[in-house]
C-alpha cells in the first residue's frame, strides 16, 4: 500500500507535537524520507523476476543490461531463486535452489553477475529470482497547482517548497515531483508517497518521530552551548528530553518491527538471517533472506 508524504508527517508530528517554530515541514519531510531508506535495511521489499536461461552459469546484475528489472546496486541481494521455475498454470510444485547453489556479488570488469556454480539453465528453462529492493517513492494523484515565476522546472523533476519550488538534484531530498507544465510561469506538481507495506505504518510513524526529536534535541543542545544564564540550562534539558524521547520511539519503533526480541520469540525481519546456519560460506556473506510470501 501507498502512503503519502503528508499523511505519514501527520502520523510523525502527532507523536512529537512538532510545529514550524521546532522543526520545518520540509525537514521533518526529509527526516521522513530518511526514516524510509532505515526501513529499507531492517525490512527490505522484495521482487520477483524470471530469468530466461542461455546454458550459461554468469547472469549480469549491475553493470550492463541486468537480467532482472529493479536491482539497486549496493542494496540489492538475492533472496532466493526457484530453478527450474513452477508453471502455476499447471500446478506444478516449487523446487528452490540451496544457498551454496548461487553468488550474487562475483565481479568482472566492473560487471556484477548472479552466479550459478552447479546450474547452467537452458535457453528454454527460466529461474525465478527474488531479491531485495528498497521501499520506493512516487507520484501520487495528489496535485497542486504551482503558479511561480520561470519555476525552472520540467516534466519528471523533482522538486520540493521552500520558500519557492525548487529542483531537486537528489530525488531523495524531494517531496513532490512535476507531473504536467503548462507554461514557464505554471506547472503541476505530484505528492510523492511510499509504497511500504501497511503494517509497517505505524512503526515508520515511530522512526520518523525519533528522526524529528533527535533533530530537535541536537538544535536545543548547540543553542545551549551558545547562551549563558537560565536559558542555557532551558535549552539543555530541552535537548535532554527529545534526546530521551527519541531514544524511547526508536525502541517502539525496533519492537514494532520485531528487532529486540528473542531468538525463540521475535518475528525476524527480511534483513535478518534465520540463523548462522543458513548463512552461506563465501567472503561476503547474504545480506537478506526470504521471510515473505509476496
């Protein structure tokens, strides 16, 4: 499910009673937007491509034209592959390959391959791959109407409001993007939003509202550093009180997504593995496993 930018800053100045006067739309927006790419790590989204066998064992990822759609170098792992892929059609059953059975991080000439050491799919034979992408942003249907002077911006940009828009030259830093311009003196801009999953809503609330305190806390505390007198010690225990309620909503925000529990109780994120058992054995290591059905 998608959720605006608008509607997760109300779920986040909700729990830290944020205003103008402590903290800005826009950086709490960013904060927000930090929150997400957090949220990426513990609890990455996952995809699923087929892959058409060529009776080779070297697939590319990254670095040419990669064999599957989404994959973000530097992020991205393979989660897990199913070879030869089911015909759900006809009902076949699942086989997945064992994790010694394939690599994803071997490197030639700056060319980054899935490898395949025991399997060399033919040309009629596909493998179905999953693996770890980063929650995303969007445009969403939500628009407004931006009636400004040589607004500079083009189809597709990304901007954001700060006194004026503005281009983004990080998309990252972005809280909406162009979706129609009429003149150089008026465009529409989209709302962006987030495609987590809807159970996560309430735990991205948490990490984004701990974002936005320790940001508040760190503002107090150089104030505190630049006065003397009674307002210097406001400011310090100001910036101790957000301190300790951002370190309060960051550990909701890990319980909500299961990080601090036991090993016999908690429910294990994507980014976690099961166990060291099933960790394979080459440098590097597998970032993620596979814990969804998606």
């Amino acid at each position: 499910m998608a959720f605006l930018l608008s509607v997760i800053r109300a779920q986040v100045d909700g729990l830290i009673g944020a205003d103008n006067t402590e903290l800005p739309a826009l950086r709490r927006d960013r904060l927000i937007r930090s929150a997400v790419e957090e949220l990426s790590r513990d609890k990455p989204n996952t995809e699923t491509d087929d892959v058409t066998g060529d009776a080779g064992r070297y697939y590319i990822l990254s670095g040419g034209t990669s064999v599957v759609d989404n994959w973000v170098d530097g992020f991205s792992r393979v989660a897990q592959i199913e070879y030869p892929a089911a015909t759900v059609a006809s009902d076949e059953s699942p086989v997945y390959l064992d994790p010694e059975d394939w690599r994803d991080d071997y490197w030639a000439s700056d060319v980054r391959y899935l490898y395949l050491p025991n399997h060399a799919p033919a040309a009629t034979e596909k493998a179905r791959v999953t693996y770890t992408v980063p929650w995303l942003w969007t445009a969403s249907t939500v628009t407004t109407a931006v009636s400004q002077v040589a607004h500079g911006l083009l189809l597709n940009d990304y901007a954001y409001l700060d006194t004026t828009w503005l281009k983004a030259n990080d998309q990252r830093i972005a809280t909406h993007k162009v979706s129609a311009v009429a003149t150089v003196d008026a465009c529409t801009v989209a709302e962006l939003q987030a495609n987590i999953d809807v159970t996560d809503f309430f735990a991205l609330g948490y990490l984004g509202a701990s974002l936005c305190c320790q940001a508040i806390a760190d503002k107090y505390a150089r104030i505190g550093d630049s006065t003397i007198s009674v307002d210097s010690a406001a400011h310090a225990s100001k910036s101790a009180e957000f301190a300790r309620r951002a370190a309060e909503l960051r550990k909701l925000y890990r319980s909500a997504l299961g990080l601090d529990a036991s090993n016999e109780t908690r429910t294990k994120g994507a980014g976690a593995f099961v166990d060291w058992n099933t960790a394979p054995g080459w440098p590097s290591g597998r970032r993620y496993v596979y814990h969804g059905n998606r």
